[in-house]
C-alpha cells in the first residue's frame, strides 16, 4: 500500500502539472500522513519535513555543482569550447563524414570540462549546426549525432550526475568519476562507428585537409583547454584534491584561461554568467532537498524491502537483475528528466543493489549512463528539445535522427551490464 501511496502521490502531483520539486513534497507529504494514520509514525510533523528539506541541500559534496557549472559557463564564454571544436576539425573534417567525427571528438573532450549535458550539447550544436548546414549534411541527423554526443557529458568526469548520485546513495564520488571514464569513451567510440557508418550516404564533399603547421598551431592554441581534463583526473587520482575541491580549480582554470590567456571572457559577461549558473544551480539543489525528504521517508515506510520482494525472482542472477532495473530506469527516463530520474529511483533501488551484492560504483555508472540516454528519449528528452531549438527543426526530425546513436549507446549500456569487468577493472588501475 505504501508503494501506491508513493507512486500514486508522485503521480498525481505530476498529471497536474506541478514542477517535480514540488511533487517530491507532496509525496513526501503524503507518505507522512500515511505513515501517520497507520501506525508507521507517531504523527504528522512538518517541523520533520522542513528540517529534512534543509539537511538535504546541507552537504558538502554538493558545492562541486554550482562550481562545475560555472566553469561550464566560463568555458563557453571564454573560448575553450571553441578552440576544442576548431582542434578535432583540424586533424579530422577532411574525412568523409568529417564534421561529425569532429562533433564526437569536441563532445568527449567537452565532457571532460565541465559535466552538463545541456551546456556542452548547445555549446556544440550553436557552433557545429550552421557548418554542417552550410557543408550539404542532414540537419536532423546531425542534430541526433550532437545529441548523442552531448549525454557523454553525465559519464566522463566532471559529472555532475555522479555528485547528485554520490550523494543520494553515499557512494564515493571520486570512484564514480573514475570509474566513468572507460564507459564515456566507450559510447563516444560507439556513435563515432554509427556515423562512419551512417556518413555514407551523406553525399557532401570533404573539406580540404590543413596543412601540418597549421595543425600544430591549432593544436598549440587549445593545449590549455585540453589540459584541464588532465588536471582535474590527475589531481583526483592522486589525492591531490577531492571532486568538489576539483569544481573549484575548473572555475579558476577556465576563468584565468579565457580571461588572461584567450582574452575571450569579458568582466561585463560575468554576471550574467554567475546568475545563470546560479539559476540551475538553485534548481538542481531545490530538486535534491525536495528529494531528500522522500527518500528518508521511503526508507521509513520501508518501501525499499517491497520493492527487493518484488525482484526477488531474479535476485539470484546479478546479471538478469541488472538487466530488469536497467529496462526500468530506460521506461522511467523516457517521462521524467535526469535529475528527478536519480533522486527519486536511487533510494528505491540501492538497498536492492546491496542485497543483490552488486558493485555500488558500478550500478551508479550504469544508472548515470542510462538517465543520460533519457536526456535523449521523447517526450521530455531535454537534449534533443535543446538541439532542437538551436537546429531549428521539429522533434519528429531530430528523433529520427538520434535513433541510430541512441541504439549504439544502448547496445554499450547493455555491453556493460554483460560484462561488469568493463567498468570494474579499470577503476581497479585507477585506484592504485
């Protein structure tokens, strides 16, 4: 009965057309009332729920989030996105198909810097949609290929999927950031061989390949851009700081470097770029708040053990169990966007991964990775409604676009949950 008041609650707030911040409270309040009424709590307290609410944005780890999007903001702004783009076309646009392996290339790189899918896929798309455009592509796959590239963001590190994930279930972020790495090359590589494949039939004409010097000179010009994904894995790999100490270097790094170095980022740009990361800021930490509230609550009502009793059947086979939760997350990330996605499934799910004796770290980088292919799936698919609007085609083009990239990036998720050492053995080499 908990479980229908949870769902029903959630549900229902939602079909009438609450933001899902709020609906987590109304569910939250119901289940109060809920537990309340039938024994489960002595009584309805708001004093509880409010103190809930303020501990849960009451976290440390959380501060790497306005930081990683703020160093998102002075990337764009700065000229380090750009020069990244400007890099991949200078060793690879004059292949067939060229334009899209530069967008893959730009968007690994990109999601290295600062962990918002939104931010890196507007960033490549108002950079790349006009030349491909102009070069004779299909707008609509090439808006799905930078869709498809722009989820990478979630799953390299920085990420702040991993953050909010880290958080909810109390896993350590520095091995979620890690052990990201073999899984986000590993999708890039996948949609970079479904373009190859797909940049077939595009009959456009290559563009000229730049001459080696100028190459060099390009590749000397964004050296500073490419070096902070180095900083940022090297400091975390050696224990020179933690990933919210990582959040802070990013800002200052991408700040000093379009600042002083490019000379890009103006002092008349920057309160509009800090209002804008504190903007989503204010909505992705209202978001975990509200969500704290319903997960103590779920665990009160011990909604948890009903769900572990429902997957009973297949808590024998680690693999099968997997497979279920992982179909589970794909049905729910097709209504609700990512964030809400983590905060509500996370506390369901986690004490059923325990008890499975599934790898924490690993179930949080397939649970990352699949939201993320969410960003790209109607009705909501924020990704695509963002490429959408910067492409300026309708969401039927851009899904029909995006489909062979979303069944790559799929087959790898699946991949992943057959063989788990695909994840475990290289965050293993990481940690030593």
């Amino acid at each position: 009965m908990t479980v229908l008041v949870f769902i029903g609650s959630l549900l229902a707030a939602m079909a009438l057309g609450m933001p899902i911040a709020y609906s987590l409270l109304v569910c939250g309040v119901s289940l109060m009332a809920f537990l309340a009424a039938t024994g489960g709590l002595p009584a309805f307290d708001s004093q509880i729920l409010a103190q809930r609410f303020v501990d849960g944005a009451d976290n440390f780890p959380l501060l790497a989030v306005p930081f990683f999007l703020l160093a998102g903001e002075f990337m764009n702004a700065g000229g380090l996105s750009r020069r990244i783009v400007n890099l991949a076309m200078a060793w690879v646009g004059h292949f067939r198909g060229g334009l899209g392996f530069v967008a893959v290339i730009a968007a690994i790189i990109m999601a290295s810097l600062s962990g918002s899918a939104v931010a890196d896929t507007a960033a490549l798309a108002a950079l790349l949609i006009p030349m491909m455009r102009a070069a004779g592509y299909d707008v609509g796959r090439s808006a799905g290929l930078i869709a498809a590239g722009g989820i990478i963001a979630p799953v390299i590190p920085p990420s702040i999927g991993f953050i909010i994930f880290g958080v909810a279930a109390n896993v350590s972020i520095t091995k979620l950031f890690l052990a990201g790495i073999v899984p986000g090359v590993m999708m890039g590589l996948a949609i970079g061989i479904t373009w190859w494949w797909v940049a077939k039939r595009e009959n456009v004409r290559p563009a000229p390949p730049v001459p080696m010097a100028q190459r060099l000179t390009i590749t000397a010009n964004g050296s500073l851009a490419l070096a902070l994904p180095i900083v940022i894995i090297g400091g975390m790999k050696f224990g020179v700081f933690t990933p919210t100490e990582a959040a802070v270097v990013a800002a200052v790094y991408s700040f000093v470097v379009g600042m002083f170095v490019y000379r890009e980022l103006k002092w008349n740009k920057l309160y509009a770029l800090i209002a804008a990361a504190g903007k989503t800021t204010s909505v992705v930490m209202f978001l975990v708040a509200a969500a704290m509230v319903s997960a103590w609550l779920i665990t009160v009502a011990n909604i948890p053990t009903e769900i572990a009793a429902l997957m009973e059947p297949f808590m024998g086979n680690k693999m099968l169990l997997m497979f279920v939760m992982m179909v589970l997350i794909v049905i729910v990330g097709t209504a609700l966007d990512f964030a809400p996605t983590v905060l509500i499934l996370t506390p369901v799910l986690m004490p059923v991964v325990i008890k499975a004796g599934i790898d924490p770290v690993y179930f949080g980088v397939l649970f990352i990775m699949n939201n993320a292919i969410g960003l790209i799936t109607p009705p909501v698919g924020t990704v695509l409604n963002v490429v959408c609007g910067v492409a300026k085609i309708n969401m039927d083009d851009a899904f029909k676009g995006v489909m062979p990239f979303l069944l790559a990036e799929l087959a790898v998720l699946f991949l992943l949950v057959i063989f788990p050492d695909l994840v475990l053995v290289p965050l293993k080499w990481w940690m030593r």
